[in-house]
C-alpha cells in the first residue's frame, strides 16, 4: 500500500482548530462560510464562533451558492453541449 502524500487529521469543526490547518486565505474564507451553505448553519452563530462580522457572512454565503450554481451551468454533458440548468 503507498504511503500517503497528506496528514491524516481528525474531522473537527472547531475554528481554532481549522485556522491553524488552513494554509491560504482563500480556505479560511471556504472554511468561514462552509457552515452556513452546507449545514444551514445561522450565521449568528458561526460569527460567535469564528469572531468574524455576522453581516458579512450573511452578505457571502449567498455569493457562494451563486457561483456554485453558475459552476453547475457552465459544466457540459457527455456529448459536449452545454446543458440548460433545471435551478
């Protein structure tokens, strides 16, 4: 069996603890608002949590599930044409 290219670390959803494996800024920003889009999280909560502007993670979380959305338009099916979105 090969030997893993990455560290092995234990699921957490403590935001100390995130910070301190996140390694650029854009992963902390994913990392910030991972909660929200996923989970469903109430962003009250994740600025508790993480010390971050309740406003502006309300602000982006939209933001993100656009792009998602726009990423899930632009992907094209097997045959090379670009579907249209059933959204």
């Amino acid at each position: 069996m090969p030997k893993r290219k990455r560290i092995q670390r234990q699921h957490t959803e403590d935001w100390q603890t995130i910070q301190q494996y996140t390694l650029w800024p854009e992963q902390t920003a994913y990392e910030l608002l991972r909660p929200l889009v996923l989970f469903g999280d109430p962003a009250g909560k994740c600025a508790q949590e993480t010390g971050a502007a309740e406003r502006t993670l309300n602000r982006k979380a939209p933001r993100v599930v656009t792009l998602e959305i726009a990423n899930e338009i632009r992907k094209k099916t097997e045959d090379g044409r670009q579907y249209a979105a059933r959204f």
